[in-house]
C-alpha cells in the first residue's frame, strides 16, 4: 500500500494540486443563472407513419451554477432525442429529465419548459399527384415555350390522408428559361406545398423543355 502510494509521487501532487485548484476556482466563482436553448431532434420515425402535429423544436432550460460551467454548457447546448423507433399510431409523451442534460457538477435546472413533449402518430397515406412547370423568365427573341414534358410524369406523394385529399399536382421550383433558343432538358425539383408534412418521391423530374419559334402575327388588314 505504502510503495503504491510513494509510486511516481511527484505526478500525483501535481494531479491533486491541480484538481484543489479547479475546485477552489469553481466554488470561489460567482454563481449565474442561464437560460439555455436545447434542439429536439426526432428520430426513428417508422415509414408508414407521419407525425400529425406540430412538435416543440427546442426545449427552454434555466440553469444555475457557477458562472463557467454554465456557460460552458450553454455554449454547447445537448440535444434531447425523441426516438420514435417501434411506436404505433397514437400519442407519445416524452418527458424532459434533468438526467437528460448531462450536465456537470454543481449545476442545477432550474426550470424546464416544456418539461413533456407530445408526439403524436397517423398512419401515412400514399396516391399519385402529376407534375406541373413553374416557368421563369423568357426564351430567346422571336421564340417561346411550347410545351413542357415531364418524366416522370407524376409522383407519388404520401403524408397524413386529410392533407392528400386536394392535392392532384406538385408544381416545381421555378424553371429557368431566360434566353432559350431551343428545346432543353433541366433536372426539376419539386416543391411540397406550404404548411404539409408531404413527402415525394421522387423528389426531382427530368423536365422537357420545348422551344418553338413565335408565330408571327397576322398581317393588318389593308385600309379600303
């Protein structure tokens, strides 16, 4: 016991020093209280479900303890994960610990808020919706966009059965045809409509742009 205690003698004072002046330099500090923002991230959502409400995005902690811990967590804020992996239809509520936060110590929560956050599950529902162009801008002089042809032509678009209902088309992002002389093939993306929790797929088209030349205008009748 002796030999393992006078064993390399000189690193282990130098290692309790250290760790007597870290803890007088905690304790001899100042006490904060921060208020820290925490991401929530969902995860292990199954594939024939779809979350069918809005869920927190972040969870607000007050904490309070000394000024450099807090800090220190504050700056590198732990995100609370929401494993939704093997969860049926229904809601789930997942509750906000502060044995979540591993935190360090000589910090305490003051307060949580949301402490519980609400998940709930709908089956997802799939149909067929067809692909619609959004053109931007004009082809070149003496020409214009006759047609545009996509491929696929439709898409299968899945989410909850209330928000499919109306939905017969996906439009694209805008598609840019400024100064086009002739008929070109884009890669299109998809645009899901604001405010649904729709998934495509896929989720870009090849798009057939066809340019043709302007018909010209009918010559104005010759005065009598």
């Amino acid at each position: 016991m002796l030999r393992w205690i006078t064993q390399n003698w000189q690193l282990k004072l130098i290692s309790l020093a250290i760790a007597v002046f870290l803890w007088a330099l905690v304790v001899g500090q100042e006490n904060a209280e921060v208020t820290v923002k925490m991401p929530v991230v969902v995860s292990g959502l199954p594939a024939d479900m779809v979350v069918a409400n809005q869920v927190a995005s972040e969870v607000e902690l007050r904490l309070y303890g000394p000024q450099s811990l807090v800090r220190q967590v504050a700056t590198r804020p732990q995100a609370k994960q929401l494993d939704l992996t093997g969860m049926g239809t229904g809601e789930h509520t997942f509750q906000v610990v502060p044995e979540d936060l591993n935190l360090p110590p000589g910090v305490e929560v003051v307060r949580i808020s949301p402490a519980r956050l609400r998940v709930q599950l709908a089956r997802r529902y799939s149909r067929k919706a067809a692909v619609r162009p959004v053109i931007k801008g004009n082809p070149a002089p003496g020409c214009e966009v006759s047609e545009v042809v996509f491929k696929p032509a439709e898409v299968t678009v899945s989410g909850l059965q209330a928000e499919l209902t109306d939905l017969d088309w996906i439009w694209t992002v805008p598609l840019e045809v400024t100064g086009m002389k002739k008929t070109t093939t884009l890669k299109a993306n998809l645009r899901p409509p604001d405010g649904r929790a729709i998934r495509l797929n896929p989720s870009t088209v090849q798009a057939v742009i066809h340019i043709r030349p302007r018909p010209a205008a009918p010559a104005a009748a010759e005065e009598k």
